[in-house]
C-alpha cells in the first residue's frame, strides 16, 4: 500500500463530527430552538398530516405521546452549549487577564480624565484613591503638638472645623452654615440656654493676607442680624490698615495663624490633645469642594494640575489651584 492509498484508508476512517458535537460547539439558543421546532413537528404537524389517513393513525398517536423526547434531548444539548461557552470565555479571560490591562493603560496615560471617567466612574476613583494613598503616605507625619508648621497643613475644610470644636470647648453652641457660599459667615455663637448669637465667626485658610472686603463682609452680616461680636480667622493673617481700622469700629476680632496657636495652647492639656487628634484625623490636606462637601480630586488641565470636584461627571465645576 503506498502513501496515496494509507491516507486515503485514514481518511475514510477519520470519524465524522454527529449532531450532538456540532450542537455543543454550536451557540446554545440553536439547540433551544431545534428543541421548540422538533415539539410542535411531533406534537402538532406530524399527527396532522398522519390523522386522513386511516392506516397512519396510529402513527400519529405515537408522535404526539412521544413528542417530549426530542425536545428534551434538544433542552439538555442546549444546556451543555451554554455551561462549555461558559467554561471557554472563563479559560479564555484567564489566559488573556494580563495581557488587557497593557492595551488600556497607554488610554490612561495620554488622557488621564474624560475617556476614564465616562466609561467608568468606578476606575476614575479609584485610581484616585491610589494617588491619595501615595499622598499621604509622602506627607510628613502628623503633628503631635499645636504650632503655626501643623496649623497651615490643614486643608480649608478641616481649618473651619478646628474653629468649630474649639469653641465648642471654650464652651459655646456652635451652629455651622452649610457648604455652599456662606453669606460672608462660617459659623454662629451661642451661650446654653440662649437662642441668639452673641458672635459671628469667618474662617479663611487662604495662603494669602486678607484685606479688607472680607471683614467688612462679615460686619455687614453682624449688622443685619444685630449681633455685635465678630471673629476673623485668617492662616495667613491681615493686609492693610483699613482692616484693623474697620475691625476696630465692627468690634471684630482678627486673629491670624500664630494667635490661632496661642489660643488653641491657652485650653487645658486634654483639650488640646483632643483638638488635635480630632483636627489630624483621616484626609486633613485633601480640599473639600465648596459646593457639595465631598473630597476634591487632583487632575490635570493645560495650564498644570488642579483640584477638581469628584463630582464633575454630575455637573459640579468647582475646582481649587493645586497651591490651595
């Protein structure tokens, strides 16, 4: 026998695919339908056809008492379909999970934000919450004891609350104004018992001095509401004489950075600890958005990165220069 006729006789004896094997690589909804299509044949067509015809009627009782076979058998290949589709695309994401991440890494490099946050809010944060984490983790080590170094740490947010608890340990009732544009004040005053203020209070944690407008924001408030104490809390103090003169005249009180320290150093020791393990807890440096109250994000735009509001993708704009 030569090579001609022995792969010939291998041929003839390679086993061809039957039914059943085409259908479990087939999708499973083929056999599904084949199961629906072979009931309605034997249950319905079959003794149709088969009921004129007197020697035939036995026939068709038979197929339509047995028409539960064939779309049984149809159902349970279907079902096999679908568990090994399942299996192969399990295979098949294991093998391949390495590999995906490669292709969508150079989409994150060369447009870090719109492509990201529109497909999937989800990765946007967090791959924020990396860069947060990385943050941290590089920031120098909590302060253990209150100076102007651990004061200008805090973010805006956190610098507000520090104002809130401690006077609520001088022993006030403090009332928050909510975020959002504050009116030209912070925070109210009040004594225990009493249900109007005796002091208004505005905190700014700009890097820069304040001048005059602000305060005499905060006097047109006192004014309006007849309350005739006011505080000022500036990180980076006051520019100016028109701003002592007015604060002088409103009866508003202007502390900056290091007069906030000395105020904070002049509680009893356990206040002070509790101040500052509650004013260096969590996220201190992270800005808070102005509008909505929740962490910023850092991005980055054409002219350097910036903090942007996690809530863009929902229409918040605010945004803070990464310096602030």
């Amino acid at each position: 026998m030569n090579k001609k006729e022995v792969g010939q006789s291998m041929g003839r004896r390679r086993r061809e695919p039957s039914l059943s094997d085409v259908l479990l690589d087939a999708p499973w909804w083929v056999s599904a339908a084949l199961a629906v299509g072979s009931y309605i044949v034997f249950r319905a067509i079959l003794p149709a056809a088969f009921a004129s015809n007197p020697f035939l009627i036995g026939l068709a009782m038979v197929s339509r008492s047995l028409a539960w076979v064939p779309a049984t058998m149809f159902s349970f290949l279907g079902l096999l379909a679908c568990l090994r589709a399942r299996k192969r695309e399990s295979e098949a994401s294991r093998g391949s999970g390495a590999a995906r991440p490669l292709r969508r890494e150079r989409n994150l490099r060369v447009v870090p934000s719109r492509p990201v946050a529109n497909r999937n809010p989800g990765a946007r944060d967090r791959i924020d919450q990396a860069f947060s984490s990385l943050r941290q983790k590089a920031a120098p080590a909590k302060p253990t004891e209150w100076s102007l170094d651990a004061l200008k740490q805090l973010e805006w947010k956190r610098f507000e609350m520090l104002c809130v608890w401690y006077y609520e340990a001088m022993g006030f009732t403090v009332k928050m104004v909510p975020h959002g544009a504050d009116g030209g004040i912070d925070a109210t005053l009040c004594k225990d018992g009493m249900a109007e203020p005796i002091a208004l209070v505005q905190c700014k944690a700009w890097r820069s001095p304040v001048k005059v407008e602000p305060v005499r924001a905060l006097g047109g408030v006192m004014l309006s509401n007849k309350v005739k104490r006011g505080v000022f809390w500036s990180l980076a103090g006051y520019i100016g004489q028109p701003v002592q003169t007015y604060a002088a005249e409103a009866g508003i009180q202007l502390p900056d950075g290091a007069g906030i320290v000395e105020r904070i150093r002049a509680l009893d020791a356990d206040k002070q600890v509790k101040l500052l393990a509650r004013a260096f807890e969590g996220d201190y440096q992270t800005p808070t958005c102005a509008a909505c109250g929740v962490k910023m994000a850092e991005r980055q735009g054409k002219d350097g990165s910036f903090w942007g509001c996690r809530n863009y993708s929902k229409g918040c704009r605010f945004k803070l220069a990464r310096a602030a």
